[in-house]
C-alpha cells in the first residue's frame, strides 16, 4: 500500500512539473480543431464549394502541403476534414508527446530528481513506467477532449463512431512518436540531443508523408506514420487495420525502453557521444564567445542538415508544379507557349510562398534554439561559473541574442540556396530567378522581427520563452492554411508572418520591409535593457 501511495504521489509531481506545457498544447490543439472544423462547415458546407475545394487540395502543390485528397465519386464536408486536419493535427499530437517525453524521461534525469527518487525504495523502471501513464492519460484525455469538439460541432457526413475513429487515430499517432521518445532517451545522456533526434524522426516522417502522396508511391505507405492515419481513411472507409501496425510498435518501443533503462547507468545513454578529451583545452575552448559557439555547434549543424533537406524535397517538387501546365495539351494550344510559361511562373510563385513560409519557421526555430540556451545555462549554474571572469552582461546578452539572429540568417540561406539549386536541376526550363531573390529578401525582415521578439523575452520573460514556440507554431499553421480557412489580413497580421506571407506572388511595399528591420532593432534595444535590470537566474 506504501509503495503504490509512493507512486501516486510520484505520477502528481510528473503531472505538477508538467502543467504548464500541458495547458499549452491542450489549448493549442483544440484550438486549431474547433477553428478549423467552425471554418471547414461555414465555407465549405454545400457542394458547390466542397467540389471547388475538392480540385484545389487535388493539385500536386496542395497535396504535399496538407495531404492527399481521396479519389472517391462522393464527397462531404467530413471526407475533406479528415483529410485535411489529420496530418496538421498529427504534427501537434507528436510534438506534444515529444516534449512531455523528454522532460520526464530525460530532463529529470539530468537535473538530479531521478537519482534522488532512485535512491528510495523505487525500482530503476518506475520512474520510465511513471512517464509512460503519465504519456496513456494525457492521450487518452486529449481523444476525449477532440472527441467531444466533433460531437459539439457535427459537419455533414460524420457521426458519433467516425468521429471517435478519427480522435483515437490522433491519440495513437500521439502516444507512438512518445514511445518513440522514451527509447531515444535510453540511448543518448542528454536531453538536447533526444529531442533533436525525437523531433528529427517526426519531421522525417511528415516529409516521406509528403513524397508517397506527392508521387503516388503507395506501395510504400507503410512508411510514415501519417501515411497510416490517411489510409484509415476516416469518414469513408473507416479501416481499423491500419492501425495495428502502431499498436504493435508503442507497445514494442515501451518494453524496449524498460529493457534499457534496466541495462544503462545513471546520468548515461546507450550511445556515449563524448569522450575523454585533450589534457589542455584547444583555443576554441578558451573564451566565453568560442566556448557557447562549441556547445551549439552539434545542434546548430543538425537544424542546417534539416532545414537543407527539406529545402531539397521541395525544390524537387517544382517540376511538378511545372507539369500541371505543360501537361495540359489543349491550353498549350489555346494559349501558346509563351502564355503557358507565364502561367507556370505564377504557380512557382504560389508554391515559393508556401515553401518560404516553412523555411522561414525553421531558420526562426534555430535560431530560438541559441537564444533560449541563455536561460538554460542560467538554470544549471553556467553563470556561476563564470562570474569570476570580465565579462559584462552586454556581452552575455548579445552572444546568445546576435548569435541566434546569426545562425538565423544563415538557416535561411542555406535553406533557399539548396532550394534553388534542387529546383533549378529538376526542372528543365529556365527558372525566374527574380521569384527567388524577391523572397529571398522579402522574408529576412520578418525573421529579423521574429528572432528580436526573443530577445525581449530572453530580457524581460526568460520563463515565458517556451510559449514563443507555440505561438509561432500556431501562427504559421493558421497563415499556412489562411485560404483554406479565409482568414482575415488583420488577424494574420497579430504574428510577424502576416506582414509577408505573399511574397512572392505579391509585393509588399520596401516601407514595410525596412519597419520590420528598424523594430527589430528597437526590440533587441528593449530585450537588452531588460536583461540588465533582471537577475541572471
């Protein structure tokens, strides 16, 4: 009776330590549950608009972005929801099990509570068994949670056993990529790198997700685990089957975890990544500038290989966009050569925005990664360590601030220039070079903007800063999907990717563009004064 009160009380901590970013992601993903079920049956609740919706989210471009479209003879507002959110709502449900992964299986390892609750008469597995019931509930709540928003807001088509097919899917897909998590954890020792790894598998997945339906491999659907939730076919077909494939691997990935939990030392992973080291540290190690440079370096090179890599899937995809024209017989002769060409120009345009606005989030997200670390190495005493040194806190704050706006600029630069190139060589005329160079300085300002955004938090918020995560995760999905949703300009405009989400199928005026740099220049002015004034931890 001792060792379960012990449990009880040990699975209330997890949940207490976990609160806040549970709050989050609850609130965030009902959010964009309810506004887009609310959209999808206001704007798309006759035929009419359904069949128009249909020949939109059919085209190649629209299929790589949100999913496939089924090829089916009849269509309601629920067949093209599913087909929609599923994807979208995944990614959420990942990234949620994810983060709650890392910090109980991981995180609390490193900060020494696991060793203090290992020291009890608690087993070396209970504290792993904790995190997965605590994984099982949050899952099983959040089905609840979306199960309850479908049986509110009914669209056409959808009843009570469709609608709780499609919220267990979410919730299985949620609980897979956390299982997935806790045996990275067993084989790395430090958080940083699990959740890179963690968040790597889940973005690698999303992109082969991408590829089968872009390209209609479907002999390989087994692949990605969002190529499951779309062949469940929700609201139409209802195939459980597909499901048993994840089942049989959370359940797989748990017991391996438990195995390996049982097998590592404490405060050790798997894969030992480091090693001895030199008697006598190198040059590089011998500033506070060099040394913070040398700590990034593993994850700043990680987000350069991913943002590259998915800057080269979708340059690939542009002779796809290049065919939907060329392909069409009748309008080349309609309209000529000439004319077919300026149309193809305006979809790469079309396309550009989308891919911009991705890689964009992903140059701000590496960025944030660098900023951020100024407040965990506050936490974990990197500050009291080096208080002894000259070093003033203008110099702190600019090297993690500057730093990120740094690694920022060069994600982006990276990732366009692979983007072009990859583009460039799939397909076989000439691309306009002027669509690439308009984005290419059209969206800097805004990740300019973004990145000083954190650091006012960094200077005045370091305990908020996680939620800039979240809010800018949720703004690029409502910007992404603003036409399906209609979103207005003046709520797309509450987020620094408002003020150039069309570029470069429209301009936007250099006024805007240089305000954005100016206010970036202003706001890393606030942050700075911020961080003077504020204790460092």
């Amino acid at each position: 009776m001792r060792q379960t009160n012990h449990l009880g009380l040990l699975l209330r901590l997890n949940v207490k330590r976990d609160l806040k970013y549970i709050v989050i992601w609850l609130a965030v993903i009902m959010f964009m549950m309810i506004s887009g079920l609310i959209k999808l049956t206001d704007v798309y609740g006759d035929t009419n608009s359904i069949q128009q919706l249909v020949s939109m989210m059919s085209t190649p471009i629209m299929t790589t972005m949100f999913g496939k479209v089924p090829e089916i003879n009849h269509y309601n507002t629920a067949i093209l929801f599913g087909a929609i959110m599923i994807p979208m709502m995944g990614v959420l449900m990942g990234m949620m099990n994810i983060q709650i992964g890392v910090n109980g299986a991981r995180r609390e390892e490193a900060e020494g509570a696991t060793e203090l609750i290992r020291a009890t008469s608690v087993k070396t597995e209970t504290p792993l068994l904790l995190v997965m019931v605590e994984l099982l509930v949050l899952n099983i709540v959040t089905t609840l949670l979306i199960y309850g928003s479908l049986l509110i807001l009914p669209m056409q088509g959808a009843n009570a056993g469709t609608s709780l097919l499609l919220a267990g899917i979410l919730g299985m897909i949620g609980l897979f990529f956390g299982s997935v998590t806790l045996v990275i954890a067993q084989l790395f020792a430090d958080a940083r790198t699990v959740s890179m790894v963690s968040f790597a598998i889940l973005g690698l997945s999303y992109v082969l997700r991408m590829v089968i339906d872009a390209r209609g491999l479907y002999d390989f659907v087994w692949l990605s685990p969002f190529n499951w939730l779309e062949s469940t076919q929700v609201y139409f077909g209802n195939h459980l089957r597909y499901m048993i494939l994840p089942l049989i691997l959370i359940v797989g990935f748990s017991i391996l975890a438990v195995i390996l939990v049982q097998r590592r030392d404490l405060n050790a992973g798997m894969i030992q990544t480091a090693d001895q080291g030199r008697a006598r540290a190198g040059m590089t190690l011998r500033g506070f500038v060099s040394v913070l440079s040398r700590l990034e370096l593993k994850g700043v090179i990680g987000w350069q290989l991913g943002i590259a890599f998915m800057a080269m899937i979708y340059g690939s995809l542009f002779n796809e966009v290049a065919d939907m024209v060329a392909s069409n017989q009748n309008l080349v002769k309609v309209l000529g050569l000439q004319k077919v060409q300026g149309m193809q120009d305006e979809l790469f345009a079309r396309y550009m925005v989308m891919i911009s606005l991705l890689l964009a989030l992903l140059a701000i997200m590496a960025g944030f990664s660098v900023i951020q670390r100024q407040h965990k190495d506050a936490q974990i005493g990197v500050f009291d360590l080096l208080g002894s040194q000259p070093i003033s806190r203008t110099k702190y704050f600019l090297t993690y601030t500057v730093g990120g706006q740094l690694v920022g600029i060069i994600s982006w630069i990276i990732g366009y220039l692979v983007l072009w190139v990859t583009a460039s060589l799939t397909v076989e005329r000439k691309l306009p070079i002027d669509l690439f160079m308009t984005a290419f300085w059209g969206y800097l300002p805004m990740i300019l903007l973004s990145l000083a955004i954190g650091a006012v938090f960094i200077g005045w918020l370091p305990r908020w800063f996680y939620g800039l995560y979240i809010y800018f995760g949720v703004m690029f999905l409502l910007t992404y999907m603003k036409h399906l949703l209609e979103l207005p300009d003046w709520f797309l405009r509450l987020s620094p990717f408002g003020w150039t989400e069309d570029i470069p199928a429209m301009s936007v005026s250099q006024v805007t563009l240089w305000g954005m740099v100016i206010i970036s220049t202003i706001l890393m002015a606030i942050g700075w004064l911020g961080f003077r004034r504020r204790d460092l931890v």
